[in-house]
C-alpha cells in the first residue's frame, strides 16, 4: 500500500468476520458408516447411498462428531443449550448429491463465546457467534484432455463431518483475521478434533468484509471472499478486498453484496456471484434426524476430556521454566513443539550451573532457530524431524560438557538432520571435538606467537584486539577444535613471557 493509499484508508475502518470450516477427525463420516479418511482412496471408493442421497436413506447421527464440536465449544467458552436440531440447507451444486446439505440454522449446537488473540502485546476478545455442524459436500475434478474440458465429482469427501466456527464481526484488521486463524487453528489441533492442515482443505475459511467511513456505526455492505488456503492468503486477500471497496467509495460506486474468489497468483479478488441470503436457502427441519437433547452431565463430562490448552500452556511455560512471553507463545504455537520441548528439557541435563532456567532457554533458542530453520527448508513438522527430543538434549549435554563447540553443534544438528543418527553418533564418526589437551595446545600456541611477531608487539603496546587475532590463528591451525577457554589463558601466559 502506498503512502497514499494509506492516508486514504484511515478515512475509513475496516470490519471482519470470518466463517471458518474445519473437518473433523472422525473414523466415519456425519451420517454414515462410510470411512472419513478419503485422502488417498480412489475417487468414488468411500461412499454409499447415504451419502450419495439415494432417495429413501436414513441418515444417523455420528456421536463422536457431536462430542468433538462441543469440546470446541467448551474450549472457545461457548454457551451449550439443552435443546438442538438439524436443518436442510437447500441450493444446487453438481458435487451435492442430495440438492440439500444437512447443517444448523436456527437452533446451534453452541452460540455465544469468544476467542483472545495477542495484538503488538495488548489481548483483544474476538467474540464467536456460534460452533454448529454439518456435512461437507463432494469435490469436483476439472480436467483439459486432448482439447476437451470436462469435469468429473468424486464423492469420498461427501458427508464427511464438518464443524462451522462463525465469528462477529469483530476484527478491523487482516492482520487480527490471521491472528484469529493462527489461534483458532492451535486450540482445533491442541484438542485433537482437527488437523488444522489448510493446504489439504481440512481447515477452510471464507471471510466477510466490509468498509465504513471512520466513526460510522452502521456497517458497510459486506462481500464474501472464498479459496484461501493459508494464513498468509487470508490477510492478503483482505488487505487487496478492503482497498478495493475504499476505492469503489472513494470514486462515489456502490458496493455490492458478492462472493469474490481469491485468485493467489494474481493477487486480487474476482467476483463469482450475487450473494445470497439465508432466504435463498429455504431452511426447514430435518425431517429423517430427532433433535438433540444435552444433557449437563453430557456437558461437563466433555469438559473434563479437554486437554491444557494453549494459553494455559503458554502460562505454564512462561511459569515453570522461566521463558520469556515471546519464546512461550512460539513454543505452545503447536502442540507437537510444546510436547517436544518439554521432552527435550525432560531427557538433558541442567546447564553448567544447574540452572533449569538457563537449560530450558537454552532448548528454547536451538529449536525456534536452527532447528526450526531445517525444518522449514525440508518442509517437515517437528514431529517429523530425525533429531528427537532426546537427540537435542545430547547435543547441548555436549556443548555444556564443552566435547564440542557451539560453531560444531550447529554441524553437528546439520548432520544429525540430514542423516537420522544421534548427535553423538555423528560427533564419534565424523571425529569432531574440541581439543582441551593443555600439552598440544601449548605446542600449538607456542608456534602461532613465533610466527606473529608483529602480533606479540602489538600485544605489549596495549592492543588487546591482538589477542583475538592470535586465538583466530590457534582456530585456524586446530580447523576450530580447540576450546577457547583453554587457549585464551594460555596465549596470554605465553604472551607475557615472550
């Protein structure tokens, strides 16, 4: 955005609300006995006609599904009701197979609950109108073949559980919209409901925006954007859609209510069609499903199930082991990083001095740096790493016990990474250690002083960057095996003789 163009958008406040979609880990599908798992299976292997909407089915309530989706809610401090029901959402798609899907209209199975995000260090309450379920359609193929363009449905992915999350239109910037995303998308898999992978569409979103001049209290007319896969894709296709409609405003057109699609390699949003509303979808009871009555003790078992979450993780973290706020919050990001650090921490031993703290900093800073730096560039999650929690607590146990250095433990890792052995191994096969043998090394630094007299004189006039300039050439000749807490002592005994 240019300086202009941002002069402009101060003018106006941007509003955001996001609906987002999460497919649940369930064995089976919503309302059948078909397998959920539909990622690697033929097209058109998992399904039946339940799901494919043969006339005269029965669908059956997946219990597990319900089970998962009021976790959420407890987790997202929802209000659960006594009373629920499913509804048919009706409209015509070729990958719907029934022309209807079964979903929640007027009676949720949650409403009325919030989510906390960290803003530039200041918390901010996004408030949730409601967690209810449904089921997700099928998947279209679009394929070009010799010349000819058609496409094919595959209904593995129809009936499969799917859990709507709908936001108030809380958020008045894309950069909350991601954090929002971020937060939702840690508490779904620290849950276990969701594998929260974006790129395989298991976690979708489609975000409402609209502008309105600065001080406004009626909202603008909203548009709904579609197809984004990331994090980095949601606040980008905002940041684009709420220029857009300043723009539209500024030059005196009108905003229409619209589904836009995100186009990535582009950058921009395309209109696909007219909005519709709730009307559209002519909404009436499910007539082959009974309501749900919740009973408490449903409830409140449900909340004994649920797991610590991140924000108590974060706490517990920041607490127990004396990490900062930032390294914390990195660290109970994921679940599988939490669980990895404590881990890592569990099978070491305290630093030097016996300081947890210091230790735990210490795991802390080689996982958020040259760990994680691996990891991305292999595109793995640390649950896939080669070097396991107990592989990195070697590592530092050796750099505490000073075999290597810390120049030597970032190959060490390298290795270690790329080959699955342990640290250790690598530091044994590959012959890399300090060298602290006090005879050898005297030897060595006895050479390097003959050899660097202008270095030595440099040293009695007062130079104390001659040292360093020694120890360099002590480095140089040992290839960096030899401990510079050994080495600086004797250089400057040495020196004082010469």
């Amino acid at each position: 955005m240019t300086t202009a163009e941002a002069a402009t958008a101060t003018d106006y406040e941007i509003v955001i609300g996001l609906e987002v979609h999460s497919q649940l880990l369930t064995a089976s599908k919503m309302f059948c006995r078909c397998p959920a798992d539909y990622a690697n299976a033929a097209p058109n292997t998992h399904c039946c006609p339940i799901c494919m909407g043969f006339p005269g089915v029965l669908p059956v309530i997946n219990e597990q599904a319900v089970d998962y989706m009021m976790m959420t809610a407890l987790a997202l401090h929802c209000e659960i009701p006594d009373f629920s029901k499913f509804d048919r959402k009706n409209y015509f798609y070729p990958d719907l197979p029934k022309g209807y899907q079964i979903s929640q209209y007027d009676r949720p199975l949650s409403q009325n609950g919030y989510l906390i995000i960290n803003l530039h260090g200041a918390e901010k309450r996004i408030g949730i109108t409601r967690v209810h379920l449904e089921e997700d359609t099928g998947r279209l193929a679009h394929i070009n073949e010799d010349g000819d363009s058609y496409s094919l449905v595959d209904l593995n992915r129809a009936g499969v559980p799917l859990m709507e999350i709908v936001s108030e239109p809380d958020m008045r910037s894309p950069e909350e919209a991601r954090l929002y995303m971020e937060k939702l998308r840690s508490i779904l898999v620290y849950l276990g409901v969701s594998s929260g992978k974006m790129e395989e569409a298991a976690l979708r979103c489609d975000a409402n925006i609209s502008v309105r001049p600065r001080g406004q209290q009626e909202f603008g007319v909203k548009t709904e954007i579609k197809n984004m896969n990331s994090f980095r894709a949601v606040e980008r296709a905002l940041t684009y859609e709420a220029q857009r409609q300043i723009e539209e405003l500024k030059a005196g057109r009108t905003i229409v209510q619209s589904t836009r699609g995100w186009i990535e390699d582009r950058g921009v949003t395309v209109l696909q069609r007219v909005k519709e509303n709730s009307d559209d979808y002519r909404y009436f009871p499910e007539p082959d499903l009974p309501p749900l009555v919740i009973s408490r003790d449903w409830v409140e078992g449900l909340r004994a199930r649920l797991p610590e979450l991140p924000d108590a993780a974060r706490e517990r973290l920041e607490r127990d082991y004396g990490l900062s706020s930032y390294d914390a919050e990195q660290l109970t990001a994921e679940r599988a990083l939490a669980s990895y650090f404590e881990a890592a921490l569990k099978a070491g031993k305290p630093d030097k001095g016996g300081d947890q703290a210091a230790r735990a900093k210490a795991v802390a800073n080689w996982m958020l740096g040259d760990l994680r730096r691996l990891l991305n560039a292999a595109s793995l999650d640390i649950a896939e790493s080669k070097v396991s929690p107990a592989g990195l607590a070697e590592l530092l146990d050796m750099m505490d016990a000073g075999t290597i250095s810390g120049k030597q433990a970032k190959d060490v890792l390298e290795k270690a990474f790329a080959s699955g052995q342990s640290p250790k191994a690598v530091v044994e096969a590959e012959g890399i250690s300090q060298l602290s043998d006090t005879g050898e090394l005297e030897s060595i630094v006895e050479s390097v002083i003959a050899e660097n007299p202008k270095a030595v004189e440099d040293f009695h006039s007062g130079k104390a960057s001659a040292v360093q300039f020694l120890m360099g050439q002590v480095m140089k000749r040992t290839k960096g095996r030899a401990r510079p807490d050994v080495v600086i002592p004797l250089l400057q005994s040495k020196l004082g003789q010469a």
